[in-house]
C-alpha cells in the first residue's frame, strides 16, 4: 500500500457533519483491549495532528499558508471529536488509564521488536519497563480503590506484576535527552516509530495532567501526579530522538503519512466491524491530507514529497497484541537500568554524584511519601498481598514477594540485580 498512489478527494468533502461526529462508543464490558487501545493510540495521533498544526501556525507569518494550515488542522479536530466519543461515558478515569498503560507496553515492545536502529530500541526497551510498572501500580489502586480487576479489562493479554520500580525512575531531566536520528538515513520503520511513540506517550502525559485532579481518592491523585512526572521524561526522551532538521512543512508531510499508515493499520488488524469502518473512513480522510500536505511543500519549497519520503510503500502494518515473553525478557536483562545523558547504564556503574541520586534525594525524600509504592503497601495491609496477574514467578527475583515492595533495586546502590 502507497497513500500517495490513491486519488485523494478534495478537503473541503470530507469535512463532517455533527451527526457523523457523534458515533457510538464502544460497550466497556465486551470491546477487545486492543480496539480500547487503538482508540487511545488514534485519540493521541490527532492530538499531536493537531498542537503540530498551532505551533507551526505560530512559527509562520505567511497568511494563505496559515489558512491551508487551518483547514488541516480543523479537519484533525473533527477526526479526535469522532475519536473521543468512542469512548463510553461509563468507564471510568481508571478504567480507561489502565488502556493507556497497555496500550504503552504492547505498542512499545511491537515497535521495539521492529526497530532495526539499535538506540532507538534500547530507547524503546528502557521506558517499556516503565510502563510496565506503571501498569501494576495503577491496578493496584483500582484493586484497593474500586475491588476491581484490571486483568479483565487487559484480556490476560498483558502480564500486571512489577516492572522496573516507579520509585527508581525519576532522574535528572538531564538524562532524558537523547541523540535525534536523521529522516535522510533512517529507515522508513524507524522514522514512523519515533513518531508514533511519541504521539502515544504525549498523550498518556496530557490525559495524566487532565485527570489526575478529577480522581477521587486522594492517594490515587498523588499516584497519577508521581506517574504523569515519568510520562514528562518519557515524551523528552522520545520527542528527542525525532530529526530535529526537518522544515515545517517536511514535519507536516511527515505527520500526515504517519496517521495514513496509523489508520490503515488499525483498519488491517481490527476485530470490531464497525469500528473497522471508522478506520477506514478516517484513512481515505488522511489521504486527502497527505496529498494536500504534499501540495504545500510543492508549492512553499519548491520540493516534491519524495524528497522527503523517497518510497510511501508502507512497512506491515502495525499489530497491537501481547507480548509477555518479549516483556519478561527486557525485565530480566535490564530492570537495574537507568538513564544517563545520551546513555543507559546499571545504576550500579553510576558514579556516586551522578545527578540521578541527588534528583532522588531531592524528589523522593523519604520514601513512605512516594506513592507508587505507598499504594502496594495499602493494599498489602488490607488483603496480606499485593494485587498481580502473572503467567509465572516474575523473572526478577526481587520481584516476587508479594508482601513486600521492593524500594532498592534500580535505585539504591549495591542493590545486586
Ligand atoms: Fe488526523
Ligand atoms: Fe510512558
Ligand atoms: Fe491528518
């Protein structure tokens, strides 16, 4: 498949209705996890179409081009209203969290499990342990807040146990930029990859921001407040990966063939039927885009889309499934790591006044404070163990009590892992 081989229609046809806008959200009790995630992934993917197209608004002082740049924009907001209203009014802020956190595991090892630039995926592999752990944390507040459990809503698709300790992930915001890869030399899957990430962890970071202070329970915004932090580090560490050398327009071209490839993969591996449709639908909308997109760098810079984006066929389509052994592989190998300016290293290979520990020491203070492990600790005094869903013992053994949350590993020094 080649978008820019379709026949795009014009843009002012497929502009919507309220009525299409207004479709049928998904029923919370039987959608499949992965159509929950999808409508996330897609929710993020405008959202980014869409502050993409303010700032680069903001940063142009040519009138007919800000006008072209209106119409797109106004077009990506239509695509996240119909996008938004899948989603149910029932489900709830945590409900809908614990899809995000999935979401971010499954769509992070697929890309990494794709990724063939080595830094880009130990990028990938790094904060993918992250979320991991997120994912745990949160469904140990649903358990203890609402005696639900997250296993249903993630299918058993996706393992609920610790992952790299959210206590140990708040480091210096100096170690969380990364060396950006060049659109030029990378290859098609990497450049998507790190477009697609970024999206999806931007979103994550802004629905934390938005939500933490409508959740009910006082500890659980305190948690979603220490989480949203990690999502800051993860949306620096990934928008730094992105080429950081491209034109307004090149990013706009890029941008657009990103969700043409984004919706024809979610049409591809969709299980519900009408949903499917949706896809599709907003597929055929970001063709139109891409080529009007294309258009513009034509007519602004005197450049053809295939300057920018020399073969438009696309990789195979994106596929959000389970991946547990991939998972239990990276835990195993690289739960001690942590990140140090461009690098990743062992914690226990930092020197001893890396900005890592004086940013804990500062931030974690005593660590009966820090949530993501105050809310183990509740539920462990309430039901005598912890809340999980695991296929088998977790790969690390420090990992595996139940009784007790581990607060050293990844974080304190000489902790063995
Ligand atoms: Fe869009
Ligand atoms: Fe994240
Ligand atoms: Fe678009």
């Amino acid at each position: 498949m080649n978008p820019f081989e379709l026949k795009p229609k014009p843009l002012e046809e497929i502009i919507m209705n309220w009525k299409q806008l207004s479709p049928k959200p998904y029923d919370k009790h039987d959608v499949d996890p992965y159509t929950r995630c999808r409508v996330i992934l897609m929710n993020g993917t405008e959202f980014e179409a869409v502050w993409y197209g303010h700032q680069f608004s903001r940063h142009t002082g040519d009138n007919e081009l800000r006008r072209q740049v209106a119409l797109l924009r106004r077009l990506e907001q239509q695509q996240q209203k119909l996008i938004g209203a899948l989603k149910p009014a029932d489900e709830t802020i945590l409900e809908h969290t614990i899809g995000y956190e999935q979401l971010a595991v499954d769509l992070t090892a697929g890309l990494a499990q794709r990724e063939d630039n080595p830094y880009v995926k130990q990028a990938l592999d790094f904060a993918l342990l992250e979320d991991f752990d997120h994912l745990y944390r949160y469904a140990d507040l649903m358990e203890f807040d609402d005696g639900q459990h997250a296993e249903e809503l993630v299918g058993r698709y996706t393992e609920i146990m610790p992952g790299r300790p959210t206590i140990a992930h708040h480091r210096h915001p100096f170690d969380s930029v990364k060396f950006h890869i060049q659109n030029r030399t990378a290859s098609p899957m990497t450049r998507l990859c790190t477009g697609i990430i970024t999206a999806a962890e931007q979103q994550t970071m802004n629905y934390y921001m938005n939500v933490a202070a409508f959740y009910p329970t006082a500890w659980g915004q305190k948690l979603y407040r220490e989480i949203g932090m990690v999502e800051e580090q993860h949306v620096t560490q990934y928008g730094s990966l992105m080429d950081t050398e491209q034109t307004w327009l090149e990013g706009c071209l890029n941008h657009q063939y990103t969700e043409c490839y984004l919706y024809w993969s979610a049409m591809e591996t969709e299980t519900d039927p009408r949903i499917k449709n949706v896809w599709l639908m907003l597929f055929e909308q970001e063709v139109s885009h891409l080529h009007a997109a294309a258009n513009l760098l034509e007519t602004y810079e005197g450049r053809e889309a295939a300057q920018v984006i020399p073969d438009g066929t696309f990789p195979d389509p994106l596929l959000l499934t389970g991946n547990i052994d991939y998972v239990r592989g990276v835990l195993g190998g690289t739960v001690c790591n942590t990140a140090l300016r461009e690098d990743w290293t062992n914690v226990n290979d930092l020197a001893r006044g890396a900005d890592f520990f004086t940013y804990q020491g500062i931030v974690n203070g005593d660590v009966r404070d820090v949530e993501s492990h105050a809310i183990i600790e509740r539920v462990i005094g309430r039901d005598g163990e912890d809340y999980r869903f695991e296929v088998a013992p977790n790969p690390v053994s420090a990992l595996r009590d139940r009784k007790r949350d581990d607060t050293s590993l990844g974080r304190v020094q000489g902790t063995p892992c």
